[in-house]
C-alpha cells in the first residue's frame, strides 16, 4: 500500500501542539483593520486551539504530524 500524503496547504496552516491538539491562527486580520474594534484585532492575536470536529478533519489531511 503506498505511503499516506500529507496535504501540503493543511502543513502550512496548522501545527499540533504535545496533547495533540489542532493549533491554528485566528481568522479575519487579513485587511480592514481600520473598521475593526479593537477587542476584535485583541482576541483575533496569536493562535487558537480548534474544536474537536474541525480538528478531527485536520487530522486527516496530517497523518504523519501527530
């Protein structure tokens, strides 16, 4: 059987953290900063964790980065 590949857009978008779980950057600071708030551009900083049913579809596009 051959080797499992890895989704290469998948690779650069999310990283797992020791647990396991699905690390991702917030969406929606592309552009447009000026007519956010700025609770807005404050919580959409750094990363976030996925939930377990996005997660599980990241998983799949990932099967040797675990």
């Amino acid at each position: 059987m051959p080797k499992m590949k890895t989704k290469s857009a998948a690779k650069k978008r999310f990283s797992f953290t020791a647990s396991g779980r699905v690390k991702a950057g917030v969406a929606g600071k592309r552009h447009g900063m000026i007519k956010r708030t700025t609770k807005f551009i404050r919580d959409a900083s750094g990363t976030m964790l996925l939930n377990d049913s996005d997660a599980k579809i990241v998983k799949k596009y990932m099967p040797y980065d675990r």
